[in-house]
C-alpha cells in the first residue's frame, strides 16, 4: 500500500462504521475480508463508499462514487432493438394493438406505401420504448426498496452480533 501510495477508502470515509464484507452461512463467523483500495490522488474525488447486500454471496459489495466533472462522458443516442420478451407481456401487447389502429388513422393521407411503414414503425418504437423505460423504473424502484430491506437486515444482524460479542 505505501509502495503505490494506495489506502482502504472505506476506513476512510467510514472510520465510526463497523461493517463486515464477508460471513459463513451461519453467520457465525464475518469478517473485513474485502478492501478498496485507491491511489490518494483519487481518493481526493471519492464522496461515498458502502458496503452492501450482495444475493447468493458469502461476500458484500463494495460501492464506491466519485465525484468529477473530468470522468463525465456524454452518452449518445445508442442502437435500439426490439426486445421479444415484451410480446409475453399482455398488457403491453393489448395496449399495441389499440393503439396501432391510431397509427395507421394517423397515416392514411401518406401514399408512399414504404414512407407509411416507417412512419407506423417509427410510432410503434416510440410507444415501446416509452413502455419500457416505465416498467424499467418501477422494477428499478422495487430492487432499491429489496436492496434496502436486505441491507437493513445485514446491519440489523451485524448490530446484534456485535452487542453478543461484547
């Protein structure tokens, strides 16, 4: 650590905190066995680092954020395609098909047969991808309040296992 001028960023933003990265399925035995360590010139741009549930591991894992305007990137528009899965979704696939009769009203004055279909795909994407980015933030919003659950339960655990120690 001193030869590369690194440090434990989580004792060091953390130093009141107790927390454990990794325990036996009885929880018995837990342990910092996991360390972050980060060169001091990177640490000046660290605001947070947590320990957190990790499902189906022995082990926790490690966040650690930054804060610089430098390691900003703009993000371009991507590449869209269409994801199968959503054609199992009834309610997304009943909600296209009402409203795909308002597409093809909406383009009945485009004679260009090829024009119309590109106009009535392009709806259809924008309608699906306004249905995922929906769905996506509320299966988001039920992982946060889950991850917040089990990580309440790991510190309520380390807590009672602390106060049985001493």
């Amino acid at each position: 650590m001193n030869l590369f001028n690194l440090f434990d960023i989580w004792c060091n933003l953390n130093p009141e905190t107790l927390r454990f990265t990794w325990r036996n399925k009885s929880l018995k035995i837990q342990c910092r066995l996991d360390f972050f360590l980060i060169s001091k010139d990177l640490g000046d741009l660290a605001i947070s680092c947590k320990i957190l549930n990790a499902p189906e591991t022995d082990h926790s894992a490690i966040f650690l954020y930054f804060k610089s305007d430098e390691l900003k990137q703009d993000k371009g528009p991507g590449f869209w395609k269409f994801n199968n899965s959503l054609l199992e979704d009834s309610c997304y696939v009943n909600k296209l098909r009402e409203n795909i009769y308002d597409y093809r009203e909406k383009h009945t004055n485009v004679e260009d047969l090829g024009l119309k279909w590109d106009l009535i795909t392009m709806e259809i994407r924008g309608f699906t991808i306004k249905y995922c980015k929906i769905k996506m933030k509320k299966r988001e919003k039920e992982e946060v309040l889950l991850h917040q659950k089990a990580n309440k339960l790991l510190q309520d655990s380390e807590k009672t296992r602390v106060t049985k120690e001493f």
